[in-house]
C-alpha cells in the first residue's frame, strides 16, 4: 500500500513537467519518498520470511 502510494505520487509530479504547468508543493515531493520506502519495507518483509521459512524447515 505504501509502495502505490509513492507511486502514484511519482507520476503527479512528473505530470506537471511533461504539460507544462507550474510546480507542485513540497508534499507532493515528499509523498514520492513512500514509492522506495515501500519497496524497502517489502523486500525486508520478504527476506524475514524467506529465513523464519529456512529456520522452521527439519534437517535431514
């Protein structure tokens, strides 16, 4: 969800750049930051799971 929502927010800022209209405010800027941060938080999500899965597994 966080990741959509930087993205989503990536594309209004570029929006105004490409039609030629005036700058956003800072927070739609600020906004764009969740795009990576989301991501980051995801593939953490991803690779604690990956080792809890490795941990869990018996050895033969």
């Amino acid at each position: 969800m966080l990741f959509a929502v930087g993205a989503v927010a990536c594309l209004v800022t570029v929006a105004p750049l490409l039609l030629g209209a005036d700058r956003l405010p800072l927070a739609a800027y600020l906004l764009a930051l969740l795009a990576p941060l989301g991501f980051g938080l995801a593939l953490a999500g991803v690779l604690v799971s990956a080792r809890a899965r490795r941990v869990r597994r018996p050895r033969a």
